[in-house]
C-alpha cells in the first residue's frame, strides 16, 4: 500500500467518525528538510569551529 492509499483509507475512517481529514502525504516534507538542513548546518560550524588541531575549517594553519 502506498501513502495516497493509507490516506485515502484515514481520510475514509476520519470522516465516518467525524473527525478532521489528516494531512495529505508529503505536505510537511519541505518543512521537514529544511529543519534538518538547518540542525545539520549549526551542528557542523559547532564541530568544525573547534577543531583540536588548531587548524580553521577551511584548511588554513
């Protein structure tokens, strides 16, 4: 089963109890990759702004 499938089942059982519709798939994924994106980008300045050797990140002594 795909994911336009099991949505399309949620969607089915959300409205026969009355409840919202879930998200369709993929709706959060820029969001989400973004957010990674970011995290990754601090975490590498934090590591490599901190080298033991004393060298810059960029390769200069």
């Amino acid at each position: 089963m795909d994911a336009l499938q099991q949505h399309m089942i949620d969607s089915y059982r959300a409205a026969q109890h009355g409840e919202p519709p879930p998200p369709p798939p993929g709706r959060h994924d820029r969001s989400v990759l973004r957010t990674v994106r970011d995290h990754y980008g601090r975490y590498r300045r934090r590591t490599w702004s901190a080298r033991p050797d004393g060298r810059q990140s960029d390769g200069r002594s």
